[in-house]
C-alpha cells in the first residue's frame, strides 16, 4: 500500500472509533436523562393528561386481557340497556353476579332502557363474537324486528365499572 493510502485508511479509523465514542456517550445520557424521578408536578400534570386521554379515546383491543369468544345464553340472568351503544349482562351463578358488557361501534337502531331484546346466535345454545342483537315491538298485534347489530365482543365489567359508565353517559363523556 503507498503512503497516502495509509494515511486515509488511519483517518477514517480515526473517525470511525469518534463517531462510536459520541454515540455511546448520548445513549449513556439519554438513559440517564430518563432515569431521573420526575416532580410531583409533572406526575401530576401526566397523570391528568392521561385520564383524560384515557375518557377521551375509542377504546383499544388491546385493553382488555380478559375478554371472552362466547356466552351461554341459558347463564344470562338479566340484561340492561344503557344506552344505544351499551349492553349489559348479567349473568347467573356467580356470587357477585358476573357482568358482561358489549359496546357497539356506532348506534344500535331500536335499543333502549326497555327494549325486548332478541339474540340470534348461529345455531347454538351459546351467544357468540359475530352473532347478533335486534329489538322486537309488538304493534297492533304484529311483530317487527329492528335491524341486526353484531355484538364485537364480550367485556367483563364489574358493578363499580357499571356505575362509572353510567356517570360517563350522563354526563355526556361517554356516547
């Protein structure tokens, strides 16, 4: 190799182990930077912020970790309607009374507070994910059922979350 080649090569060494040394030492900074406790005021001001964005948001997947696929509709005991979007279960057997939300994505046409409920399941004794709610009034002696709406999943809630969502509902943080 000639000398000018050498010496490039030597350089660009050089500027390499730099370029390394400077990335390691922001990353040892930015750890530390975020290692460092925060103030009792920016936990607060974070925590407000995220209550709020919590009321705020659509509900994600991801939230909820014990969800179910299906429910045996012989086990629902009661039901109650909170609002067009909101569904109550409750099922039977269990001390506490077990609580099943559905919320639908947008408005359930027909459903009200004492609206009969109609569940269709596809063919077994168990209401599943994909299956469907519709309301039925009895008119003149005639039967009319509302349009379907697809129940897109089962939430347990309990009584104290129960109550929080109706709180939400009327005072209009919740649709």
């Amino acid at each position: 190799m000639s000398m000018k080649s050498e010496s490039i090569l030597q350089s660009t060494k050089m500027v390499l182990v730099f370029a390394i040394g400077a990335c390691l030492v922001i990353a040892v900074a930015a750890e530390e930077e975020s290692s460092t406790p925060a103030t009792s005021e920016e936990k607060v001001v974070t925590s407000e912020v995220s209550i709020a964005n919590i009321l705020d948001s659509t509900p994600d997947a991801r939230d909820y970790s014990d969800r179910k696929h299906c429910i045996s509709k012989a086990a629902i005991r009661d039901h109650e309607v909170l609002s067009k979007r909101h569904v109550i279960f409750i099922m039977r057997g269990k001390k506490n009374r077990e609580r099943v939300l559905i919320q639908f994505g947008r408005h359930c046409f027909g459903l009200h507070k004492h609206a009969v409920l109609n569940l269709e399941s596809r063919g077994s004794s168990r209401l599943c994910v994909g299956d469907a709610i519709r309301t039925e009034t009895i008119e003149f002696g005639r039967r009319t059922l509302t349009p379907r709406c697809t129940i897109p999943k089962f939430e347990p809630i309990t009584e104290y979350q129960v109550e929080l969502l109706k709180d939400a509902l009327l005072t209009g943080r919740v649709e």
